[in-house]
C-alpha cells in the first residue's frame, strides 16, 4: 500500500503545493516550519484528536 501511496504521489509532483501547517503557541498561530528544531520534535510527539459532537 505504501509503495502505492509512493508512486501516485510521484506521478502527481509536478501539481502539488506546499501547504503550510499552523499551530497554537502562547496564544497566536505561528508556522511549524519557523520552528526550531527542538519545537518541531515536540509538535511531532503531540496527540491528535478529533472531538466528536453529541446532540
């Protein structure tokens, strides 16, 4: 399956864009990429969640 993923995203280089990933700090939203390394480890450890709605 990956190697699959690997190719398609390959094939499709040429249209794809650089999508910027913002993230809270103190407050305001700053660019993961402006982060230094050590920030950058941290936010890659982070748990991710998706909040489900109750009605």
């Amino acid at each position: 399956m990956k190697t699959k993923t690997l190719k398609i995203l390959e094939e499709k280089k040429s249209q794809r864009s650089k999508c910027l990933v913002y993230t809270r700090v103190m407050g305001y939203h700053r660019p993961v990429e402006s982060f230094n390394i050590g920030k950058k480890g941290e936010h890659q450890q982070r748990t991710h969640f998706e909040e489900s709605i109750i009605y």
